[in-house]
C-alpha cells in the first residue's frame, strides 16, 4: 500500500465517522462542528486527486464562511432535545425510501460499467508548473461562459429575493446618515459671540479655615 | 557540507520529514520571538505615543519584559469554568492559533527561501486564515459565558464581512500577476524603476481596503469590538487564564505578522528594492513588514473604537464597492495603451 492510499483511507475513515456525528451528535453545536470536519477532510481527499483549487475553494467557501453562518445560528437557538425527537417514527418511512433511492444512486455510479472505478482512471501526475486554477478559469470562462453566468445570475436573483423578503423595516429605529454626519460644519452646531469684558472680575472670598 | 549529507544518511528513509520539521522550526521559532517582540514593541511605542516610558523594569531598558510575562502566564492556573464544555474549550485556543502558524508555510522570504513553493499559494493563505475565525467562536461558545458569547457573535459577523472585500482586493493583485502564487506576484513588481513599479500605486484603493481590513480581521483596535472592554469585557476570551489566553494573544499577533507580511508582498513590492541600483534581499521585506506593524500599532493609539453598526456600514457599504469599482476600472484601464505597469 502506498502512502497516498493510507492517506486516502485515513481521511475515508475520518470523513465517514464525521459525517455520521453530525447526524447522531445529540448537541447541533457539536454535530455543526462535525460537518465543518467533513468538509476539511473532503478537501483533504480533493486535494489527494490533485484538485487543488476546489480542495481549497471548499475549505474557504464552506469552512470559511457559510459554516460560520451555520455555527452562528445554531448557537443562537434555543433547542429543546426531547421535542426533536418527536416525529421520529412518522419521518422513519419517507427518509428511508429517499435513503434507498441515494444509495442506489451511489450504487450505479460506483459499480455501473459506464461510471464505474475502471471507466475514471486516476489523474495522471501534471508537471509542477501546471496550473489547475489557470486550466478551470479557461474553461469556465471560455467553453461554459453561459451556463456559468446563467448559474450567476440565479445566484444574484437569489441573494435580492432572500433579502427582500426577510428585510423588514422597524418604524421605531433611529438611522443616522453618515453623509449628512461628515457634512456638518462647525457653523452649523456652534456660534461663537464676542462678548466684551464690562465688570471687572470680583476679587476672590477670603479663604476659610480648614474645619 | 559533508557532515550535512552524514547527517542525511543516518536519518535514512525518515530524512524528508526530519528536514521538512527542521525548516518548520526555522520559521515558527523566529516567528514566536517576533511575536513576543512586537507585544513589547506594542507596549513601548503606545506609551512614547501618550508620553510615557511603557515597560522599562525588567532586564536592561525593560528588553526582557516579553519572557517575563511568558514566564507568568506559563505557571498560571488554568480555570475552567463550570458548565463550560471542556474539550471544546481547551480546543478554542488551538483552533486560533493553528491557521496563524499554517499559512506561513507559504509565505516566501526571497525568491528562493519558501517552505511551500505552491502554485495557489495565495488561495491557500486566503482559505487557512479564514478557519482562524472559528477559534473565537468556540471559544465564545464553550465559555459558556454571555459576555464570551457576544464577543465571539459580534467576531463572527464581523471577520466573515471583512473577509468579501479582502478577497476583492486581492482579484486586483491577481489581475496583475496572472498568477497566484506569492512568489510571482511579487517577481511581476520589479522592473528596474523600484518604488513605482510596485502594486501599491496602480491599485491603491485596494491596497487602502486591504490594509484597513486586515486591521478588522485580526480585531485589532479600532475594530476590537470582539474585545470591547467598556461593554463585555473582554469578549471571547474573558473566562480564560494562564497559557490557554497566552496562546489566543500569540494568535492575534502572529497573525498581524502575517497580514503585515501580505501587505509588503502583494503590494509594497516584498524584497524589492525601492530605489534601482540597491540589491533586493529578505531585510526589505522586513523593513517592510515593520512598517506596516507599525502602522497597526499606530491606529491603535490613535482611534477610538468604532460603533459595531459603523464596522459594518464600512465592510458592506464603502470597502465592497469601492473594491469592485476599482475592479472595472483596473480591468478597462489594461487594455489601453495608458496602462503604465507591463
């Protein structure tokens, strides 16, 4: 067994394990913190097949960002153990047909003759000034320019529309405009009066003896 | 050199680890010292900045102040607080150092000394420090503390929104390098006229928007919300003691080293000579480097802390679109024959 292939079935053995955590963990913070491992462990593999840009495209898109969202709200929520619990046995049947139906997916694409481990050879080693980014971004952006920028688009379309309609406008907040903060001038806020001295200033008490 | 490929022959099989760990050791140890340094550094140039002396007991003129204070926090008591989840809260401190040690990997001191010399390094640094950010957020969580958790909330929002408009600032750099590696992107700076030719003046708005937003992701001062003594205390690390708060400080510091070193390789030209004639050499990149950690420690004793709303009115709605602006004009002004730079 090559190194390589050890690495593989740790980082396999790593990344099953995890992925089974996140759904057995009892705490959602826990089972948050199992996925991000997944994901970090998936770019290990990713990188193994000399996928560098999308090995660490994953890391700092999933790991870096949308996994802090995730972390951010669930910490926040307030789950009752007990109550998730409930429904169990009323989802047990449709999770397990849609459980069947994956793994019949993964089925046919790993043992399929089509699809299978023989019709996908292992990348074949590049030389070290190939670059995976550089071969991506022409691809991307020359022989799937339109699929890519229609999956942009719908990308955008969904960003305005999740905005727009979680966005809502309290009547009682106070906004401040910066703009019109930066504008101010001191002629605005303040008025200096010259005001000539007419009475001489009173002598001072005469001091009173400590106590 | 014979002694070299002695020690080479002992070691057998196992020499590219043991060589790969030696050249490690070669960075992190200098980097640790710098860190203790800059904690000196830190104390010394505020207090000449608020006309006073900073530390000056321990050791000659105080120079000694750095162990001292590693010596104390070395032998100090960790308490761990009740109903606080241990493993994840001895876990947070690692968390947030490990990324500020890891993206050294790839980080060139010349153009030959490079631990890493990989072709996405800089995608690579991108993604390892963006995991730093989860130190905080455990820790806030595992504290199991109000004032821990607010911090590490208010950390949480504010590094993911810095994080948009670092990564826009640096598609600038790319666009003038063509490439990603650090390397090349500092090689593509030199033309022989120094200063000039460096990326800090074709892309200056995002050189502004990446120093100013390195400042907010390492939630140093004026963006220390995370932090913010006046209203929770300390923040994320407020229920921390001894080592365990030594290692988030030396975590906060290493990586103000490591956004001050992208800062001078990206652009400021990294060990290129500002003047032709005088020979590049790794102590430009570090006089580079101090400059803009001095710069750090200047903000610092010079602005008061943001309002949160501000931080984030400036990330989302100033830093982000004057770095995509700056994006179409960069990329419409390359095609013209005005384009100076190439």
């Amino acid at each position: 067994m090559s190194f390589q292939t050890a690495v593989f079935y740790a980082f396999s053995l790593i990344l099953v394990l995890a992925a089974l955590r996140v759904i057995t963990a009892r705490n959602p913070v826990h089972a948050a913190l199992f996925l991000v491992l997944a994901f970090v462990t998936a770019a290990g593999i990713w990188m193994l097949l000399e996928a560098e840009f999308l090995a660490i495209t994953l890391v700092l898109v999933y790991v870096g960002a949308v996994m802090v969202l995730f972390l951010f709200v669930v910490m926040m929520l307030d789950i009752n153990l007990d109550r998730l619990k409930e429904g169990y046995w009323d989802y047990l049947v449709p999770a397990g047909v849609v459980a069947v139906v994956m793994l019949g997916e993964m089925a046919a694409v790993l043992v399929g003759k089509q699809l299978g481990a023989e019709a996908m050879p292992a990348p074949s080693p590049k030389p070290e000034t190939y670059s995976n980014t550089k071969e991506l971004g022409k691809l991307i952006y020359t022989e799937y320019v339109y699929p890519f920028e229609i999956a942009a688009v719908i990308l955008l379309v969904a960003i305005v529309a999740a905005i727009a309609l979680t966005l809502r406008r309290r009547k009682d907040t106070k906004y401040v405009d910066p703009a019109a903060q930066v504008l101010v001038r001191r002629s605005d806020r303040l008025r200096i009066v010259s005001m000539p001295a007419e009475v001489a200033a009173p002598a001072a008490p005469p001091e009173k003896a400590a106590p | 050199m014979e002694l070299f490929t002695q020690v080479e022959q002992w070691f057998g099989p196992v020499w590219p680890l043991v060589w790969s760990l030696v050249k490690i050791v070669a960075i992190v140890l200098p980097l640790l010292l710098a860190v203790a340094y800059l904690t000196f550094a830190e104390r010394k140039i505020i207090g000449y900045i608020q006309v006073r002396v900073g530390p000056n007991r321990v050791g000659p003129k105080g120079w000694l102040q750095p162990i001292a204070d590693a010596l104390k926090l070395m032998t100090k008591e960790i308490i761990i607080p009740t109903g606080s989840n241990k493993f994840l809260f001895l876990l947070a401190p690692i968390l947030s150092i490990m990324p500020a040690l890891a993206a050294w990997a790839v980080i060139p001191f010349d153009p030959n000394l490079v631990l890493a010399n990989v072709n996405a390094s800089l995608l690579y640094v991108m993604a390892i420090t963006s995991m730093g950010v989860y130190g905080v957020i455990i820790a806030g969580w595992a504290s199991n503390s109000k004032y821990a958790f607010l911090g590490s909330l208010r950390s949480a929002a504010q590094i993911v929104s810095y994080e948009i408009a670092m990564g826009f600032a640096l598609v600038g750099v790319l666009m003038m390098a063509h490439s990603l590696n650090l390397v090349d992107i500092v090689r593509q700076q030199q033309s022989g006229w120094g200063l000039v030719s460096w990326n800090f003046i074709p892309l200056f708005p995002m050189f502004m928007v990446y120093l100013i937003s390195g400042v907010a992701e390492t939630n140093r001062a004026p963006f220390d919300v995370a932090e913010g003594e006046s209203e929770i205390v300390a923040g994320f690390h407020v229920e921390y003691s001894g080592m365990a708060f030594a290692v988030f400080f030396l975590a906060e510091y290493a990586n103000m080293i490591l956004v001050a070193t992208m800062t001078a390789l990206m652009f400021l030209g990294g060990w290129l000579s500002p003047i032709p004639g005088i020979p590049d050499g790794f102590p430009w990149l570090l006089g580079k480097i101090a400059f803009v950690l001095f710069l750090f420690l200047w903000f610092r004793a010079t602005f008061p802390r943001y309002r949160y709303d501000q931080i984030m009115r400036l990330g989302w709605k100033v830093f982000i679109p004057v770095t995509l602006v700056w994006l179409i004009v960069i990329g419409g002004w390359m095609q013209t024959p005005l384009w100076l730079w190439k």
